[in-house]
C-alpha cells in the first residue's frame, strides 16, 4: 500500500446518483468538479454492466480533466478496466486482499464500516487506504441504513489514522458537526447532485472548514 494516496481522501467526496442517461450524468458530474469536488465515486445500482462500462469510462475522462481520483464502487475489475483510481467495497463486495490483487499497491481501496469501530479495525489491519462510516443522518439513497454517532466518529479518530469518510443525509448544514468529529471527508449524493445549482452547492461543501 502506498501511505501518500491516503492525502486524496479529503473534502467533497461525491457519489454519482443513478443517471441512466451518461450525457446528464456528465453534464451533473462537470457541475460538481467545477464546484470543487476533491473525490468522486462512480455508483450506479440501476445501471446494466454495459452501461456501467461506458460510463466509468466517460467519468475516467473527466476525473482526469479535473485531476480528481475515480473510485469504483464495489467494482475492482471495473476499476482495472478503466484505469480508475480505486475501488470502495461494502461488507459484501469481497476483500482487501481479493481487491489488491487485482487492482495492486498503487491504488486507493476504501471500506464502508457502517457503524462498527471493529470493522475499521480489521480494514486497517488489512491495508486499506481509507474507511468510511455511517448513515449519520436520514439517507434518502439507503432510508433503512444502520445509524452511526458522533461519538462513535470521535472514537474512531482517537484510534485510526486513516481517513474517515462520513455518510449518509449530509447536508451543508450538518456536515460541520462531522468534520469537528474528525472526518475528513464528507461523502454526499442526494444534497449535491438533487440540488438546482450542483456547481454553487459543491463550492459551499468545498469550503468547509476540513
């Protein structure tokens, strides 16, 4: 693993929502660069494998204009395919290590570990480059979501030095409280790419204060 990939977890980490339409999906997704995203991962759970090639391809494109990592949600041989960045894996979507081995050292792989310190533990233990909590707030894209605390953020940033990444219903309004806890990302689909202007809302989230 290689520790300096680890300083691109920070800021706005847009989630793409599922656009079946990839011309609307960029336009959305230009939209956000252009407001400030420091991080962005491709997820489309309605979208067909052939879909899904075509546009992590047209995001790998445009990551690149703007110089941002692409993450592949769930994916690590879609992200070899198209040169993404990394991978994020669920607790169901395989291991580090299976992702490693297909991806190698010099990519970024993130672990979503909901509310549990003790996964953070193990995907420390296992090399990830970052891990992810949550729901932390009502989530429209996963209503039925496991809810996670600010204190149990301030717990892990007492003991994990990775990047954490928080999930979940953040808006500009309540994303502060999490980056005071300790996240150094804020992860956001609904209230970036629902929002009227994608671009002026992006820029407000790429100046919090992380």
């Amino acid at each position: 693993m290689n520790p300096n990939l680890n300083d691109r977890i920070r800021g706005l980490y847009a989630i793409t929502p599922d656009e079946q339409d990839t011309t609307e999906l960029l336009r959305k997704v230009r939209l956000a660069m252009l407001g400030g995203v420091r991080v962005l991962q491709y997820r489309n759970k309605l979208a067909d494998q052939k879909s899904r090639l075509e546009q992590a391809r047209e995001l790998r494109k445009l990551t690149q204009e703007f110089g941002v990592p692409l993450i592949i949600n769930d994916d690590a041989m879609l992200a070899k395919e198209v040169g993404a960045d990394g991978v994020h894996l669920g607790a169901s979507d395989g291991s580090i290590s299976s992702a490693r081995a297909v991806l190698g050292n010099d990519k970024l792989v993130g672990m979503s570990c909901y509310n549990r310190i003790t996964l953070a533990r193990e995907a420390v233990s296992r090399g990830a480059n970052y891990v992810a909590f949550g729901s932390f707030f009502l989530s429209a894209v996963k209503p039925d979501a496991v809810v996670a605390t600010t204190d149990m953020l301030l717990q892990a940033r007492s003991e994990i030095s990775l990047p954490l990444v928080a999930i979940g219903g953040i808006t500009i309004n309540n994303g502060p409280k999490l980056i005071d806890a300790g996240a150094n990302a804020l992860a956001v689909i609904s209230a970036l790419f629902g929002a009227k202007d994608i671009r002026g809302t992006a820029h407000q989230f790429a100046n919090l204060n992380f």
